[in-house]
C-alpha cells in the first residue's frame, strides 16, 4: 500500500488564481523548450542526417550511422519474426476496426449544389501529397500511435506516408512498431525522433524526405519544434502530454473510477488528470481505492500516476454542484472526456469542449486508445474547443468549386459590379462589366 495521498481540489474553496492554475497543462509554457529546440532545428537543418546520427546517439543513447536512418527490408523482416504472433493478431484487429471506422468518415470526391438555375457551387476533395506521422517512444514503445496516425492518411489517399520514431540504443527501430508501419502499408521507417526528426521532416534530409505536415503525439520537445517549423510544415493539431477528465455522478464502483484515473496517469509525470464530480462522499471513496492500485503497477509506471494524481495537475476536483462540476469540465476541454455513470447518455448534451468521449462503464479508455476505431491522436491543452481529433480530414483538403451558365452571370454580374465599385477595386468591376461582355460578343463573332 503506498504512502502517497491522491490531491484533493475543492472548487468552491478556490480563488480565480487557483482554478486558473488547475486548468495549466505542461504544454501551456513552451518558452523553455523553444530555446532548447531552436539549436537543434538549425542543425539539422545544415547538416542534415549527421545531425541526426549526433543527436541519435545524444538523446537516445542509440548508435546510428548518417547512411543507417531508413529501416531496412531485412529489418521489417526481423522485427515479424520476433514479436508475439497473438500480438501480431492484436495489431491486425486494431487496423481493421481504425481503417473501417475511417473509411466510413470519406467524404464524396466532388459535391456540387445548384443554388440558381445555371449555377453549380460544391466542393471537391483531395489529398494532400505527404504527411510524416511521429510516434513516440520514450517512456515506452507505441506500436499503437503508428495504426491510429497512418491508417487514416492512407484511408484518405495520402501517396506519400512516413514514420519517424526515435531509435533504441541498440539503433533499431521498435519490432511492433515495424510490424504495425507494414500492417499499415507503409515502408517509409526513419530511425530519428524529438525536435530533431520534426526539423528533418520540415526541411528534408539526405534520407527523410521533406513532407507537407507532420501528425502525431509527442513531448514539449516535439510540441515546441511544430510550433518553431510551422511555417515551412503543418503541425497538425496540438497533441500533447496525455490528459483525462473522469466524471461520475457516483451510480459506478469507486474502484472503475479508480481503474481509469490510473490509466493516462501512468503515460508520464507531465499528464494532467482528473476525476471531478458533486459528490464528496464518492470522491472520498475512489482516493482510496488508488493506492491499492498502485501497487499493481509496475514500478515506473505507478510512479508516473503517483506523480500526477498527487500533484497539481491531477487527483479529484469536488464541486459543489453537478452543474458547477460540468461547468469545470467544459472549461478543460480535456482530451479524453470519460463519464462513469449508469445513465451516461443523458450527460452527452452537457459536454461541449473534449477531443473524445467516452459513455458509461463498459467503454474503457483502455479499449479507445488502442483498438476501438477513432484515432487516439486528440487535442490537448485546451484545444478541444476549437479542435477536433485526428481523422482523414487531417489529410484532406477541400477545393471550392464553380461553374456559371451564360444566363446565370447575367444575373450575378452588376451585383458584383457594384460591391467591386463600392470597395475600390476597379479591376474587379472592369472585369464583370460591359468591357467583359464586349470580349465576349467579339470572341463570338469571330468564331463564326
């Protein structure tokens, strides 16, 4: 049984500063980590994949030769051969359920409206050329992240898709990762990670091809590095340390509320997680049952949740009303929004802002982030209100489209005429004018 006591944070009993500080993520100061990463992105972007093997073999301890970056086919092979086969089948079932969910989210190619007889306006969609998913690997190996990032870039007909993902010391790429990236048919493996590989990315190397947005979750070093190259490749949305807001009305057991608090608490120290609910009772109850769960942990991932449920980014928020609780959450915006209550539909309509949510007690967060189908690549630190999670919209942009009869300009053009006028801008009107309709007549009658 561990020592360590879950925080508690009384709403009422906070001042403005307080609660304030209680909706602080660790990515909401990245001044920090834009001086570390400034360095390193103007390396890389004068040495290319020297500076990648340097920084190799400075952040991960990982011994990888400038010519040595791309995985290699034997490698792929390798890495089949040695993992699990009933992991293997694991994988296979996630990319199933993630590629059928994100087929169904296509939109058709080309959708055109006639919103006045002559006049057709719609747009068309198409995929973007080529997009760099990062996956992770410092507090562990996510074999996941390459399933949830590129399946939907590939769904949503991306020609050019990569992984970059830091080596391990031994200058190999993780085996299920590898095993994942060709579930997911993608042969593009780059050993380089951190700030490093979104520089590479951005820029191009000898090796890592420059691509036209990156994906993916990542630590403020990768956070910072987006933010810096956002000019030369979209960052995609933000996707931070994890986060989680738990609610319940207390029509659950203490210990599933208790399950899922340890669940994004073990990702890292720099998660940020609640449970927030109107009853002091039920919160009482569900610290207790933690540090019994804790001890069920391995030792460094217990001591990640220990971490952040006992810090100030984490533990139970008690408010004093089930409206000011709801309150709270929609201020969040969490990333993953889980509600544990028997009834869990009838609090849907009261979420606004979260990248996901998940309804009553079967529907484990542990089953989203790994195998149900939507992407578990979800905005964080506040995003949530203006953003939405990873989908093949990421990958997808839309082209307006337009189309006028003869007749129809008839109708639309001294409109546009006068607005043009009106605005200053003598070329717009010159060109919807009798001046245009002259050209056209001309044309006409020398075709005849």
């Amino acid at each position: 049984m561990s020592d360590t006591l879950v925080s508690i944070h009384t709403l009422s009993a906070l001042d403005d500063a307080q609660r304030k500080a209680l909706l602080q993520r660790t990515e909401s100061d990245l001044s920090a980590f834009i001086d570390k990463v400034n360095p390193i992105i103007e390396a890389v972007r004068i040495d290319g994949d020297a500076a990648l093997a340097d920084f190799a073999r400075q952040f991960d301890k990982a011994q990888v030769a400038a010519d040595q970056l791309r995985a290699t086919t034997e490698e792929f092979s390798a890495a089949r051969a040695s993992i699990d086969p009933e992991l293997i089948t694991t994988l296979e079932f996630a990319a199933g359920n993630i590629r059928h969910f994100h087929e169904k989210q296509m939109p058709e190619t080309l959708v055109l409206h006639e919103t006045h007889r002559g006049v057709l306006v719609g747009d068309r969609w198409n995929a973007i050329d080529s997009v760099a998913c990062y996956v992770p690997r410092g507090k562990g190996s996510f074999p996941s992240s390459v399933l949830m990032t590129a399946i939907p870039a590939k769904v949503a007909g991306v020609r050019k898709v990569v992984i970059i993902t830091p080596p391990g010391p031994d200058g190999t790429v993780d085996p299920a990762t590898l095993v994942a990236a060709e579930i997911a048919g993608v042969s593009d493996v780059f050993k380089c990670g951190g700030a490093q590989a979104i520089a590479a990315v951005a820029f191009g190397t000898q090796t890592v091809p420059k691509c036209d947005k990156v994906v993916g979750p990542g630590s403020p070093w990768v956070v910072a590095a987006k933010k810096q190259l956002s000019s030369l490749i979209d960052p995609g949305s933000p996707a931070g340390p994890s986060e989680l807001i738990i609610f319940s009305d207390g029509s659950v057991p203490a210990e599933l509320v208790a399950l899922d608090l340890c669940v994004e608490s073990e990702h890292g120290p720099d998660s940020s997680v609640f449970f927030v609910t109107d009853n002091a009772d039920f919160a009482n109850a569900v610290a207790s049952c933690v540090p019994a769960l804790w001890s069920r942990m391995g030792n460094i991932r217990a001591q990640y949740s220990k971490t952040v449920l006992s810090g100030p980014r984490g533990g139970i928020v008690i408010a004093r009303t089930r409206a000011d609780a709801l309150a709270f959450v929609n201020d969040y915006a969490p990333e993953h929004l889980a509600v544990l209550a028997d009834n869990a539909w009838q609090y849907l309509a009261c979420f606004e802002h979260a990248g996901e949510i998940l309804l009553g007690p079967h529907s484990a967060i542990s089953v989203a982030n790994f195998v149900l189908g939507p992407s578990h690549v979800l905005p964080t630190g506040g995003a949530a209100k203006t953003t939405s999670p990873l989908s093949v919209f990421d990958f997808l942009k839309r082209t307006s489209i337009a189309s006028l009869s003869k007749e129809a300009y008839g109708g639309f053009a001294a409109h546009a005429e006068r607005l043009a006028r009106y605005e200053g801008f003598d070329g717009h009107a010159n060109a919807v004018s009798t001046i245009r309709d002259e050209a056209l007549r001309s044309a006409a009658g020398a075709s005849t």
